[in-house]
C-alpha cells in the first residue's frame, strides 16, 4: 500500500455488496467510490466534517443546491455535515442523506486500517436526474481525490 495513493472504483456493479448496502436508496442509479491509503487515523464523521465542513460553503452551495437542487441546512448543527443530514453510522462509517425532486443522495465516508473512502449513491426519482448528473458526474470524480488529500492534511494539521 502506497501512503498518499487513491484508488478509484465508477459503477455499481465495481462498487463491494457490503458497501452498497450501507447505502439508504431503493435503487442505485450512480455510484463510485475513492479510498485514500493513509498513515491518519480519525472517526468517520471527523473524516466527512474535515472533507465537508460544519456547513456547505459557496461553491458546494452552488452545485448541491443550485445545480443538484439539494435541500440542506445551512446551520452548524451536530446532525448534519455541510448540510447534509446524518442518516445512518456504523463504527467505521457515517452516511449523509440529501434529496431534491429529481434526485436523492447518499455520501459515505469509511475508514478500514491505513484507509478512508468516500463512496457517492444517487437514485434519479425522475428522468431529469440522468441528463443533469452524467456531466456533473466527471467534474465530480476528478474532485474528489483533492478533497480527501486536503482533509488528511486538515486532521494532519489537528494532530
């Protein structure tokens, strides 16, 4: 395992059963998964608050409302992360929930060992979603490995 390395997995069927089972959709339309292999060790939900924040900034406003039409709190709440409620935890994982008319969201952040992973679900409850998300999507998945790399260096920089 090479510190510092994130692994990529798009698609449901490449995503592991256990993992999506973690997931609160009835179905899953969309689905992919990074895991950052690290040396700093955190709870889940100090993994999800230090990608996210406490409460969604601009630019996550700008995609996850704006865009994605994502209804979220904009209060510092110990029930949400960036806004997204908690709808579920586990001891090494936390699930946050969002939905809008035509979509419905899950973020998972795990940690396993030297590991943490961020896995996105999203159910289209209407047709809209799958012409909304496939572009959204790419913009997305080249995101993601520079936020886990920023959040280790937030907890780094707690130690």
């Amino acid at each position: 395992m090479t510190i510092g390395f994130v692994d990529s997995a798009v698609g449901t069927c490449n995503i592991p059963e256990p993992v999506r089972a973690l997931s609160s959709l009835p179905d899953i339309d969309y689905a992919d998964r990074f895991t950052l292999s690290t040396e700093v060790i955190a709870t889940p939900e100090q993994w999800a608050r230090a990608i996210f924040g406490d409460v969604p900034h601009a630019g996550e406003l700008l995609i996850w409302c704006g865009l994605l039409g994502f209804r979220l709190s904009r209060k510092r709440s110990p029930a949400t992360v960036a806004g997204w409620r908690i709808g579920g935890r586990g001891e090494d994982w936390v699930r946050l929930e969002a939905a809008s008319w035509f979509l419905t969201g899950n973020l998972l952040v795990q940690t396993a060992g030297e590991q943490v992973s961020l896995a996105t679900f999203l159910h289209y409850r209407r047709r809209v979603g799958r012409g909304v998300w496939p572009p959204l999507s790419a913009v997305h998945r080249r995101l993601v490995p520079g936020l886990l790399h920023d959040a280790e260096a937030r907890l780094r920089a707690l130690r």
